[in-house]
C-alpha cells in the first residue's frame, strides 16, 4: 500500500503519498488490476455500446475503487486528482469543442458551407480526393497549429457537410490524425518529453522524423484503403503518394535541420500545396462521389446534410466563393496566430492564473524505477482563457459573423443552440479526462508501463506500443510522454539500448492511440453530431489504431536490431 510521510514545507505539513507500483507484490497480477478502469471503460463503449457519459462514469468509478483499495492512494487524493482532470477537460479541451461546432453552426445558419463544399468539389468532385485534402492535409496542419482535438473537430465537421455519413466522417478524421501528433502544438510532445528525460531535444526531433517518415506517407493509403477498399484506392494512387511523399519529405528536413516546432505545420502546408496543385493537372479516369461507399451496413447519413457529387451544383462567383472560404482562413489564421510562443506570452501577460491545486500539488511522490529520483507531482491548473485556442476559435466565428454581417440576434441564438447541442459531450470530456488524471496520479498507468518494461529483448516493440497504451488512456501524446518518458529511458539504459531511442519510441508509437482515445472519441461524435454512437467509432478505428501501433513498434525493433543505430542519430 502508499506509504505517508510528513512534508513540512510547501504544502503547510500535507501529508505525502508515495505511488506503490506493485501493490500485490507481483508485477504481473498488480498491472492486470491496473488495467481495469480502462477495460471497464473500452469494453462499456465498444462492447455493451452504452453512452459514452454512462461509461467514462463507470470507468471513473473503477479508476477510483483500483486507486484507493488496490493501490492505497488516500480517497481525499483520488477524489482531487480526478477533479483536476475534469477541469482540463473543459479547458482547453471542451472550449475548443464548443467553438469550432459554434463556428460550423454559423457557416450552415447563414449558408456559407453550401457554398463552400461546391468550392470543394470544383478542386476535385472525387470524394476520396476531398477526404485526402481535408482530414490528412488540413487536418495536419490543425494538429501542427493547435492540437488538443482541434482537427478531428474541424475535419469531422467538414465531411459532415460534404455528404460524408457520421461513421466515415468520425472514423476517418481519427485515421488521419495520426502521422503530425508527435510534433502536434507546435512541438509540445516533444519539448515536454526532452524536459522529463533530460535528452536533447533536437536529437528526440531527429529520431521521431526518421520514425514517422514511412508512416507519414502510409497513413493517407490506409486512410483510402479504410474509406473505398484496395482497388479504388489504387485509381488515385499518384494523388495519395503527392499527399505522402510531399508531407514526409517536408516532416524529415524540418524535423532533423530545424527542430519539432514548425515539422507539423511545414509538412501539412507543402503537402496542401502540392497535392492542390497536382490536382490541377491530374484528376482520376473514374470520379467516386461521397455516397458511393459505407464503412458499415445500417450506417446513415443525416439526408437534408449529404450532397451528392454527381449532381452538381451551379458555380458561384468567384466573390461568393471568397466568402465562403472566409470563415476557415481566418480560423487558420487565428489558430497559427494563437500558437506562436510570443502571442501566448503577450495574452498570458494580460490575463493567465496559474492555480496550484490545493491538497493535489507536490503531495504525490514519483519514485523509481519510473523516475531517476523521487520527485514530486505538480498539479497546476492554468487557466489560461485568452491564449487558449478554444478562444483563438471564438474570436474566429466572431470575426466571420461581423464580416458575413450576421445580426446580433442570430449569433446569440446560434451559439445557444450550439451549447446545448455540446453539453452532453462537455460533461463526457470532463468525466475522461477525469479517470485520466486519476490514473496518472494514483500510479495506476506506470503500473501497467513497468510491465511492458519488463519484456527484455522485446522491449523496442512493447515499449513503443506503452507509448500506444499511454495516449490511448490519457488522450494525449503529451501526457504520455510526461507518464512513461522517464522510464523508457531508464529501461533503455539497462538494457543497454539508446535513450534517444526508446523515448522517440514513445511519442511516435503513441500517435496511433491517438485514434482510440476517449476524449478524440468524443470530440469526433460532437463534431459530426451522432452522439450515443462513440462505440460504434472505437469498434471501427480499434483495429487500425492497434496494427499501426504494431507497425511502428517492428519498426522501432528495426532500428534497435539491425540499422547501425549511429546513422540514426544527428
């Protein structure tokens, strides 16, 4: 069980918590008991397709009976520990769910995205073209700029509107986020990871590129193959290899010559530019329209929302067109904007509060072997609602409304609607999040991390797919890295394989849990508003995410084995 120290300083005396990764004294059975919350929750979704709200609330439940019966942590501190995660729940992630629904609402109410899904199909009217631009291209580029669910909403919300149905929109926007999270908000995966493990950052960006490199251009032929099958897939080979070879190209150089900060963005824009332009000289012999294919039988499209290609619409002026596309450029803009060090530090200058979470912050102790040395866990809510990109996201539907003059009224009505429309989903956010801090806390994830440390030989493999496992149940490549970068690199070094390695490892296995998290989950069944139906989308991308976790993880077994690891490193 915990052990309990008194702490005099910083905390006024607060009793101490030491996290006890092996509670029952066997490693084996102690991560099987870890790993209960989150069986109760996937299986709740995926297996007995309850509500996603009913579920997180029993995975919360059994988070909090394994923290505080099995692994001894004070029910005051679990109690806390999944307040704190409800409250990141809502901010940013909730906030940037609200406002990029609030945002799509208003292109519908005032007819804009009518107008802009011709503008669409005039670049392309095949469908498998249009899912290639928008869920890898731009959605790469929302992951490069912001991050924390923003392209899976963005992406999920314009498929919707494009005639795709709510399963192809949900799962496919989850397969494509995949290839830029690593280097996702400007790099933060990887800048948190460099600051746990103490290892340089530009040789965590170089190892992660060359990682990604083949992924990146596997992902958009996975992406088709998941959508329209092997054949129709190979009639638009050339544009998907435009899309993958232009975006790993980019990824790699910026990656190794630069560093992680700019590898997303750079990457998604070289690829929209050149896959716009190659489609400019290059279009398929047979033209697929969006209702053409289903990923599933029963699976239906809201009718007054699809629009079927082959009956085009009439062109809009040019001006019309301009328009339309207004509302998502200044989207772009503004979540660019909202990313750069120097415009986050000016609005956090204005107003930022940085709020130590009383009886939770620095009364939880980290020990090794998931650590080098004991240290304490912060728990710091920064409640930052100027810089957040939520708001970057309100400031754009904003902006949009006032030039596309819609009244007052409408505005207020529209986001009105938009809330209750998004509220279930914000309490289902809080309630993931919730049971993924618990866990953390609790060292209920670094139970299950120790056991995958202790495969030996394997470990390359198992280590890259904790990586997996560690976004899977946190949401969020960051997050992982914070759990599990410390003790890649401790296991690395006792198993006298490169640091550098087997914690690049970790964040780029973890960009296809990615997929199968709760909290993308939900943000995706929001955006194309078929709430209830979240086990449905895990039961579709389950599979995906875990062979192309699979993937990375033989690959990283490649260069732990057989490359000469000295030509992988700067």
């Amino acid at each position: 069980m915990g052990a309990e120290v008194d702490r005099e300083k910083g905390n006024g005396g607060a009793m101490i918590w030491a996290q006890n990764y092996d509670p029952f004294g066997n490693g084996l059975l102690s991560a099987l008991v870890a790993a209960i919350p989150v069986v109760v929750l996937l299986g709740a979704i995926g297996l007995f397709h309850l509500r996603a709200h009913i579920a997180a609330l029993m995975g919360l439940g059994a988070g909090l009976a394994v923290a505080v019966l099995a692994f001894g942590m004070p029910a005051g501190l679990a109690l806390r520990a999944a307040g704190f995660g409800a409250a990141y729940g809502l901010l940013p992630i909730g906030w940037i769910v609200l406002n990029i629904i609030f945002l799509y609402q208003l292109t519908e109410t005032t007819g804009q995205f009518h107008v802009l899904r011709g503008a669409i199909t005039s670049i392309t009217a095949d469908s498998r073209l249009q899912l290639l631009l928008i869920a890898f291209c731009f959605g790469a580029f929302f992951e490069g700029a912001a991050g924390f669910g923003t392209p899976v909403a963005v992406t999920g919300a314009m498929l919707i509107g494009l005639g795709f149905t709510r399963l192809q929109a949900s799962g496919l926007s989850l397969i494509a986020n995949t290839a830029p999270v690593a280097f996702g908000a400007l790099g933060t995966p990887l800048v948190t990871l460099s600051g746990v493990t103490g290892l340089p950052l530009l040789e965590l960006s170089a190892m992660v590129g060359r990682q990604m490199t083949p992924f990146a251009i596997i992902v958009p032929f996975w992406l088709m193959v998941a959508y329209c099958g092997w054949r129709r897939t190979m009639e638009v080979l050339p544009a998907v290899l435009v899309a993958g070879v232009s975006f790993a190209v980019v990824q790699l150089l910026i990656s190794n010559l630069h560093g992680p900060w700019l590898t997303s963005i750079g990457a998604a824009l070289a690829s929209i530019a050149t896959l716009i332009g190659f489609l400019r000289i290059w279009q398929p012999a047979r033209i697929m329209h969006v209702n053409e294919a289903k990923l599933a039988a029963g699976d239906e499209r809201d009718v007054a929302a699809t629009v079927d290609a082959a009956h085009a619409q009439p062109p809009h002026d040019p001006a019309a067109v301009r328009r339309a596309w207004m509302p998502w450029i200044i989207l772009t803009v503004c979540v660019f904007l909202w990313g750069l060090p120097f415009m986050k530090q000016g609005l956090d200058a204005i107003f930022a509060l940085r709020l130590p979470f009383a009886g939770l912050d620095g009364v939880i102790q980290r020990l090794p072997p998931v650590v080098t040395a004991p240290e304490y866990e912060k728990a710091v809510y920064n409640l930052n609602l100027l810089s957040a990109t939520g708001t970057a996201i309100l400031v754009a539907a904003l902006a949009s409304a006032v030039l596309l003059r819609v009244p007052a009224r409408t505005i207020g009505l529209v986001y009105l609607r938009t809330w209750k429309l998004v509220l279930p989903s914000l309490l289902t956010i809080a309630a993931m999040l919730a049971l993924g801090y618990l866990t953390r806390y609790g060292g209920i994830d670094a139970s299950m991390g120790l056991a995958f440390a202790a495969t030996g030989v394997l470990y390359p493999f198992f280590g890259t797919m904790l990586g997996w496992l560690g976004v899977a149940v946190t949401g969020s490549d960051t997050a992982s890295n914070v759990l599990f970068g410390g003790l890649q690199k401790i296991t690395a070094e006792q198993l006298n394989l490169p640091p550098v390695l087997m914690a690049g490892a970790n964040s780029a296995g973890g960009v296809m849990g990615k997929m199968i998290d709760a909290q993308s989950i939900v943000v995706a069944s929001t955006a194309t508003q078929w709430f209830g139906q979240e086990g449905r989308i895990l039961r579709h991308v389950f599979l995906h995410s875990l062979v192309l976790g699979a993937l990375i993880g033989l690959f990283v077994m490649l260069q732990a084995y057989v490359y000469p690891f000295t030509l992988l490193v700067p």
